[in-house]
C-alpha cells in the first residue's frame, strides 16, 4: 500500500467517523486519544469503499492466498467486503471464496459453527484490529482443524502499541507477537504512523497531536 493510499484510508476513516480523537477507554484499560470504531463502516457505499481498501492492501502485500476467512462478528462482513472488491478490481480481478465462523453452534439445519467455502489452501484471516490477538489465535485453530494453512492476517489499523501492563511493557506489540507466534505476516490497511502523519498535515487535527504524540512515546512500539 502506498503511503498516498494509506493516508487516504485514515483520512477516509476520520470522514466516515470511524477514526475519533478525544480520550477512549481501549480494551488493555490505557486511556487512548484515538479510537478506531470499525462498526461505524456501517452503510453500503462506505463499506464498499473499505472493502476496496483491504484488497488493494492484501494485492499490494503480494502475498499468495487461496481464500479469506472473517472471524465472527466484525470479520464477517470485512471477508465479504473484500472478496465483492476482489472480484470487481480493476487490474487483478479474481473470484475469491470466503468463509466466517458463527460464535455459537448452530443446533438445527445444516449445523455447526463454520458458513460459507470449504476451509483449504492458503487462508487469509481479516479483521478489524488486533489487540491481544485471541481472534487470531481462535481463527487459526479453526482452519488449522480444517487441514488448511493460515497464510496471513489482514487487518485495517495496527495501532503499533507495546502489549503487556505499564510497568511490565512487553518490547512488542500485539501484531509483533502474531507474526513471531505463527511466522505468518500481519498486513495492515494503516498505522499510528499513518494518523500521526494526518494529525501533521491537517490543521483540523492540530488539537489532538501533542496527546498522540504523547500516548506513542509512552506505549509505542520503538524502532
Ligand atoms: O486481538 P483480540 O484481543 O481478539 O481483539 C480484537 C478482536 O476484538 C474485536 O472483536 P470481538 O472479539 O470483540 O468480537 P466482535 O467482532 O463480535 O465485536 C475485534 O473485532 C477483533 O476481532
Ligand atoms: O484496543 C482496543 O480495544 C481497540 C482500539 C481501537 O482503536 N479500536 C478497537 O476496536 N479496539
């Protein structure tokens, strides 16, 4: 992804409200100055647009994959989303099977926790973001049961945050350690540096930059 694409992308995000600045409570407890609220991809035009995103990302990182998989519930339209825009680009159009899991069992009917393509080959995990990495570690147990490969994880925003408590902080953050835990890439949409570049170059941002600034020194991964 080019680094036009990408600002375009948090620029989009900021539009569509989905990127928000002010003071968040995040998932670890930290109090974030920005939040990252995939739902609010919430209409077919703007979803249609993110789907666009994904799949530039996932052509750009010219990584091999046979299929995606969205893990429930956010992943679900995001696998949707992306193989729509697969199928309609523009230069490398291709027909993609995708498959998503329900987080309950279905009891009646065709059954199970699993909808969608048969789960085989190269499997592509997308979703929104990752913060302590359980979806990727669940999505991965179910294609690996599925005798297919996890390929790589497709997510929109890595957030670049050091895990672990303040006065333990680990040396990586959550998507360092899924690429170490499963040797699989982690691609991203775009990244603290891409905000951080937004909060530069807009003025409408200006208010917010020194708390980014701030919460990145603090928590951000270095180097
Ligand atoms: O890395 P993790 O600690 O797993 O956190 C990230 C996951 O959490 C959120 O989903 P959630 O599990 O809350 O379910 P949802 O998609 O139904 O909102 C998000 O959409 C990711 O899937
Ligand atoms: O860390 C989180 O919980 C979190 C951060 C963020 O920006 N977006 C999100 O959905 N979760």
């Amino acid at each position: 992804m080019s680094s036009q694409n990408r600002l375009d992308f948090v620029r989009f995000a900021s539009q569509e409200g989905v990127l928000r600045f002010g003071e968040f409570k995040v998932k670890s407890g930290r109090i974030s100055p920005y939040f990252f609220n995939a739902g609010l991809f919430n209409s077919g035009r703007s979803v249609g647009t993110l789907g666009q995103f994904y799949a530039q990302a996932l052509l750009d990182s010219s990584h091999d994959f046979d299929m995606l998989f969205g893990p429930a519930y956010k992943g679900i339209p995001l696998a949707a989303a992306t193989t729509i825009a697969l199928a309609n680009h523009d230069a490398d159009a291709r027909d993609v099977p995708f498959a998503f899991n329900r987080k309950e069992a279905k009891a009646h009917g065709e059954g199970g926790t699993l909808v969608g393509a048969p789960l085989q080959g190269r499997v592509v995990i997308i979703d929104d973001v990752i913060t302590a990495g359980t979806s990727v570690r669940e999505s991965v147990e179910i294609i690996r049961a599925a005798g297919a490969t996890p390929a790589a994880v497709l997510i929109a925003l890595d957030r670049m945050e050091r895990a672990g408590a303040d006065d333990a902080l680990s040396a990586h953050s959550a998507v360092q350690d899924v690429q170490q835990k499963y040797g699989m890439p982690v691609i991203s949409i775009a990244s603290l540096d891409d905000i951080m570049q937004l909060l530069d170059e807009d003025a409408t941002f200006a208010q917010y930059q020194s708390a980014v600034s701030a919460y990145r020194d603090r928590y951000g991964i270095k180097g």
